[in-house]
C-alpha cells in the first residue's frame, strides 16, 4: 500500500478516536432529583412486568 493510503487511514482512525473522546469528556450526568428516580425505577419495573406477561 502506498504511503499516502496509509496517511488516510492513520488520519480517519485518529480522527474516530478524538471524536469519541471528545463526545466522552463532554458527556454529563443529569441531575436528576430522588423523586423523578424513583418515578423512573417504577416505570422500568412496569414495562419488564409488562414484557415479562407477554412472553
């Protein structure tokens, strides 16, 4: 393979790996108060009683 091929390739890769991490360093956790988790907890324990009904 040429040297420019794999200029390319070095080029693509790095640029998939600095955008994953720059996509990781600006990811943030939702401040989520005790009432709207536990409201989300209850919604996950009723859609897996409703899948687990189905099956």
């Amino acid at each position: 393979m040429p040297w420019y091929a794999w200029l390319i390739l070095i080029l693509a890769l790095g640029s998939i790996v600095g955008g994953l991490m720059m996509l990781r360093d600006t990811a943030k956790k939702l401040p989520l108060t005790e009432e709207q988790l536990k409201r989300i907890h209850e919604r996950n324990a009723e859609m897996d009683a409703k899948e687990a009904k189905e099956r």
